[in-house]
C-alpha cells in the first residue's frame, strides 16, 4: 500500500481516524516507539512522527511496540490486494509458517511464489516498507505479545507457540526489543485471565462494519454433523493441524470489534496456524470499506450492498475439506450434502477426546486427504463417478501438499485444480474463492448467483453475460458473488448445492 502524504498521516493521527487503523503505524523519534493511529496517548509533535506502511516496518527502523494502543491487536488488513497479488499470496503463505524453521527460506518462499527471490524483496519494500523476513519476525513478536497480554500461558509454551527455537532466544529478543523480560509486559495488566486448562482465548480484531449475523447464518447452514455446530451466537469446530486434535468456539463481539476465539489443542505450536486460519474462515482481513465502495459503483447493484453493510466473503477451514464439500454438494441440495459430510466424518473421522471437543454434538475431525486416499472403500451413497472424484481428490492433495495455497496466478490455481477429474470450472472457482482466498474468484455458473443477478438486473442473466458484467468488479468478485448469493437467499433454489 502507499501511504497519503505525511501532512493527511498526521491529520488521521490527530483525529484518531479509526478509518487508517491496521493501514499505518507511526513511529514517534523521542519515544522510539510505534503506535496504531487510533492510540489514546497524547499525539507526538508532526516532526518527531514518521509514518509506515505495516508493522514490520517501523520495526525494521528501530521502534518498539506501544504498551498502550497494542499494535498486534490491530486489524490485519489485506491492503495490498489488488495492488500486488504476489505480496497477498506470500503474506497467506507467512502466515501458515513458510519462513518459520530450518530451511525455510525468502529463496524457497519466491519459488513457490514462481518469481526471483530479488522480485519479492522488492515488492515487499514497496508495499510493506520491510523485507519478508522482518514481516515473519514482527509476526511472531506481536504474537508472543499478544499470547502474553491476553492469556496465562507459561512464558515456554508463549515462545513455542510464537515459533521461536528456545526460550532463551525468546527472552533476549523481548529483552532487546522491549528493554524488559516477557514477564515484566504481563505483570502490567491487571485483568485476571483463566488458566490454559480453560482453554486459550483471544481477540481478533477488524475492520468495521461486519455482518456477523450473515456470517453466522452461512456458516450455520453448511456445518457438517460432528465437526461443526453453531448455537446461541457461537460457532464451534473440531480441528486437527499436524496430528493435533482439539476445537475452537468463535463469539462476537460488536463494540471492540472483534471476535473471541476460545482455543483448546493438544500442541501450542498449532496456535498461529489456528488463528490464521480463523482470519481465513470469518474474512477478518478485508477492508470492505474499501471493497463496498468499489463494488457500489455498479448503480444496480449498489442498494443491494446497502442492505448488507460489512457482507464477508467466508473461507474455509482447510483447503481439503472445502473441496470435498464442493464435490459432495454438487447437483444435490445443502441438507443432502450436510448429511453425506456427516456420514464421512463418521466413518473416516478421527475421534475427539470429550474434555477438548467442547460439545457432546463435536464428535470427529474432519478425515485428512492421507486417510482418505488410502482407505479401500468410502462407504457413502452416492454416485460413482463422485466416489471417484473424491478419491481422486484425496490423491492429488495427498501428492501435492500445497494444492489448496497461494502460489501463481488464479488463472494457474483454476487450471491446476480442473486437472482433477470430476472438478469443473464451477467447482474449481468455487474451491479457488473459499478455500485458496483468491478474491477475484467467480463460479458464474453457480445457479445461486444467476437467480440472484436476474433479480438485480430485473431480466435473466446467462453465465455468459453474468460474466461480462463482473469485469467491472474486478478485484473484488468474490465479493460481488457474496452479495448475489444473499440476494437469492429468499428464493433458494433446491439444486444449489452447498456452493450458495
């Protein structure tokens, strides 16, 4: 992203702009500290003030995170897309670990990437003011922040889970960094926090509006028997992150504008790829601001958006699992396709102990692409042709581990995706937008988004014109398709399958 002027920086610092928030930290030169624009303490003089782009700038030029206005707790917003689809797709790949270990390196990260390692450099200084490895190291900072202000984790487990190899290189950088140990940021808050056997609880900031309601709704429809339950407001899951079993339950909560995510898991080291993934699946990092704007210069499609303020696109847990729902779901109706999710996750479903699972109704894990590959026979009652596709599936995933991530174009995801057999164009877009988190994904074809489109347009639509009109809501098609959907919502057509 490139920053406004200093002159407008400053003016959204002095109003407290909470329009800027997770867009821009100023570093304060006779503090050495960097702030979110939203924080309460006195604005710094317009001289002692230099603005960045991301966190890991500011950090890379020597300032500290502010204790006060906590600059892990601000929303991470996808600003880059639509400027640069390489930055998205290596911060989604950052944030799932491709630099945290041995062997994980910027060379390796821009080969999966398909450009020089010199390119993305590049790219990152000129979107992010910081290069890849800085990003990688200020996440796990403000996620060892974060874990220290909010929960009563032992400092071991908090650098664990943050990715550091040894409690010592842990307590040296917050040493460094901080000019105090880990223990010293949590004796400063007062707030009494629930022991881990509770489990681990977190807030996760966005940017407002957020329709949690149509979130919940969505989400609500498709959960799958035993790995998947919405009650009372608070979606629940089962989960299993590299042979680590254990659940989630995500709240609202409207006026900090954030959700709360109660995490029970049998490793700690799982916890960023659980968090990550949360962000995934509830959309946290859109600037729908941004995106509705955009989306509303369509005047037939604008009052539509109106009527949904804050609409997410949602994505799905893991990438395998949203492509067997896809497969499931097609031709057949949302319930037919819950009950053969049901059906799957009882018999190739890892079960879960009754102390993590959260809920007498949270059974299983959903089956990993590796149990499905090698099991003889899948036992559902449905077509062979769909059996086979699912195993086909299951194969491809199980050879190709980062099927389902960010790498190449979306062009390149389509057509990597159409190479397995029983997966279409519809299907493919489809697996593209929710499970990749390629925002330009359009399944025109999905029945769903026609009905909707002819009920904006006021005539009937063709996949063909549906998609001529969408160049117009690039890069946001996704989004355009979300609010299509919610304009079918009240005319649902039985053979929607689980993709509406």
């Amino acid at each position: 992203m490139e920053l406004p002027d200093k002159e407008t920086c400053y003016c959204a610092l002095q109003s407290r702009d909470p329009r800027f928030d997770g867009l821009m930290y100023v570093g304060v030169k006779s503090t050495g500290i960097y702030c979110r624009p939203v924080c309460p303490a006195r604005t710094a003089k317009y001289e002692n003030c230099t603005f960045y782009p991301s966190a890991a700038a500011a950090h890379e030029a020597g300032y500290r995170p502010c204790l006060r206005c906590r600059p892990e707790t601000a929303p991470e917003l996808a600003s880059w897309r639509g400027t640069s689809n390489t930055v998205s797709r290596a911060l989604a790949l950052i944030a799932d670990g491709a630099l945290d270990g041995e062997g994980k390196t910027v060379e390796a990260l821009a080969e999966r990437l398909g450009v020089g390692e010199r390119h993305l450099r590049r790219l990152f200084l000129q979107h992010l003011g910081a290069s890849p490895i800085a990003v990688a190291q200020t996440r796990r900072v403000l996620f060892a922040k974060h874990l220290i202000h909010e929960t009563r984790m032992p400092m071991t487990e908090v650098a664990l889970a943050a990715g550091f190899s040894s409690l010592r290189r842990f307590n040296e950088l917050f040493q460094q960094l901080f000019h105090r140990p880990p223990s010293a940021l949590r004796r400063k808050s007062s707030v009494s926090r629930p022991g881990t056997e509770a489990g681990i609880t977190l807030r996760l900031r966005y940017r407002a509006p957020y329709d949690w309601e149509s979130m919940l709704t969505f989400l609500e429809a498709r959960a799958i028997p035993g790995v998947e339950l919405v009650e009372k407001g608070c979606y629940r899951r089962t989960v299993e992150i590299d042979g680590s079993v254990g659940s989630i339950a995500v709240t609202h909560l409207p006026h900090q504008q954030s959700l709360s995510v109660t995490i029970h898991i049998t490793s700690v080291q799982s916890l960023p790829a659980i968090v990550a993934r949360v962000r995934r699946l509830f959309d946290l990092g859109a600037d729908i601001e941004t995106i509705d704007a955009h989306l509303s210069h369509d005047p037939q499609l604008a009052p539509w958006i109106a009527l949904h303020p804050g609409l997410r696109a949602p994505g799905g847990w893991d990438g395998f699992e949203l492509a067997v729902r896809a497969i499931l779901g097609q031709q057949i109706s949302v319930t037919a396709a819950r009950k053969l999710g049901g059906q799957l996750v009882a018999l190739h479903g890892k079960p879960i102990p009754k102390n993590i699972s959260g809920s007498p109704c949270l059974t299983h894990t959903f089956p990993t692409a590796k149990r499905l590959a090698t099991t003889k026979s899948l036992g559902l009652g449905m077509p062979a042709s769909r059996l086979a596709s699912l195993k086909a599936l299951a194969k491809a995933a199980t050879d190709d581990p980062n099927l389902f991530r960010h790498s190449g174009t979306i062009e390149e995801a389509i057509a990597r995706l159409r190479t397995i057999p029983g997966i279409g164009e519809w299907t493919a877009q489809y697996i593209a937008l929710r499970a990749i988190r390629e925002m330009d994904a359009f399944p025109a074809s999905d029945i769903g988004l026609l009905h909707g489109a002819t009920k904006v347009d006021g005539t009937p639509v063709t996949s063909k014109s549906l998609l001529h009109r969408a160049e117009s809501w690039r890069p946001w098609r996704a989004y355009a398709a979300q609010h299509l959907w919610a304009v079918n919502a009240n005319t649902t057509s039985p053979l929607e399958g689980i993709h509406a």
